[in-house]
C-alpha cells in the first residue's frame, strides 16, 4: 500500500509541476510579445452578438449590434483577457432580465408588456369580495 500512495503522490506532483509549467511559459511568451512588436501580435479581438429568450420559446439574436470582445493569443486568460480560443466558442451570448436582475422589479423597472394593449386595472382598497362574501355566509 505505501508503494502505491508514493507512485499516486509523484505522479501527482508531476502533474502540477508540468501544469505549472506550461502556464509559466506561456505567461513568459505573451508578455514578450506585448514587449517587442516584432515577435507578432499578442492580443486579438472576436465579435460577438447578443440575444435573449423570447416568451414564445423561441431566441432572438440581435445582429445589428456586433460587439467585440478583446481577447489574448494564448492558451491559459493572462491580464483579465479570455484566450482567444475560448471566446470564439460562444459567438452569441444570452441575456436575460430572469435570474440575477429580478430585483430590478421591486424598485420600478418592468418589462414591457407587448402583448396586451390593455392596461392594468387597479384593484380597490379593502378586503376582496370572496372574503366580504365568506364573511356574510
């Protein structure tokens, strides 16, 4: 059993030391790219679009609005920049109001109703009319 604990344990610190490694060298050549200008170019940029999920289930991308993220030519994110690789994967991001922003609601902004030209009626002050009923019965 302690010969097999010893092999797990070297092979686990090889693991880390050549991760390590290959993340250091690759910081290493990105920022001498950055440093000289002959050594190529070390930032790229992809565009992206957005889109949100519409009632009907259906998405809508919004193509007229390219946007372009600013990313770097390397393996591993250096310097707040997602490689390059990564960030052409997702060319269009979802947005949404649901999930984080629902407190949006509570201090006024809605969404806008597009579907009933209708408007809302304000419901009265005092006890509903089931209860007035139930109270009488």
């Amino acid at each position: 059993m302690d010969r097999a604990n010893a092999v797990a344990k070297g092979l686990s610190v090889a693991v880390a030391l050549s991760f390590l490694g290959v993340f250091a060298s690759d910081y290493a050549w990105l920022e001498y790219r950055m440093g000289h200008d002959t050594a190529g170019q070390a930032l790229g940029s992809v565009t992206f679009y957005y889109a949100t999920p519409l009632k009907n289930g259906r998405t809508e991308i919004f193509y007229d609005q390219p946007q372009t993220e600013v990313c770097v030519l390397a393996l591993f994110p250096h310097a707040g920049y997602r490689p390059c690789w990564y960030a052409k994967k997702s060319q269009v991001r979802m947005v949404s109001l649901v999930g984080p922003f629902r407190h949006l609601g509570s201090i006024g902004i809605r969404q806008a109703s597009c579907c009933d030209p209708r408007p809302r009626r304000r419901r009265a002050a005092g006890p509903s009319p089931r209860r007035a009923r139930a109270r009488l019965a």
